[in-house]
C-alpha cells in the first residue's frame, strides 16, 4: 500500500514547470521535487495548500492512495 503523489499530471494539465510552481508556492525545486517523485516522507499541510492554489486543485487531485502499492494508475 502506498500513497502516490499526482503532482506531474496536475503540472502537464496546467502547462506548468516545476521551477514556475516552486516559486509560486516558495519551495526549491530541489524539495518540489522530491515530493513529486514521492521520495518524501510528509508534507507540510500549508505546502499543500500552497499548491492547491498555484494549481488551482484540490489535495485530492495530488495525493491518492494506491493498495497495491503501484505508482501508476
């Protein structure tokens, strides 16, 4: 079981970078990108706030839950 982070499918529906997130929501790219490649280990809830409103979602649209433990869909 895993929890999988759907940030890059948010970025390519919204036509965004990572750098271009990152500033908006003051992380380093470095950071942003380890949550995006599910490295991390937990989020600040106000970090993801952060991206909700950079990405215009809902944290349910980023995060999902996968009992298999598969990253893919």
């Amino acid at each position: 079981m895993a929890i999988v982070v759907d940030i890059d499918v948010m970025l390519a529906r919204r036509k965004m970078s990572v750098g271009a997130l990152a500033e908006q929501v003051g992380i380093t790219p470095a950071n942003l990108a380890v949550l995006k490649n599910g490295r991390a280990k937990a989020v600040r809830f106000t970090t993801l706030a952060a991206l909700c409103q950079a990405l215009q979602c809902q944290p349910g649209d980023l995060l999902r839950w996968d009992a298999e433990g598969h990253p893919g869909r």
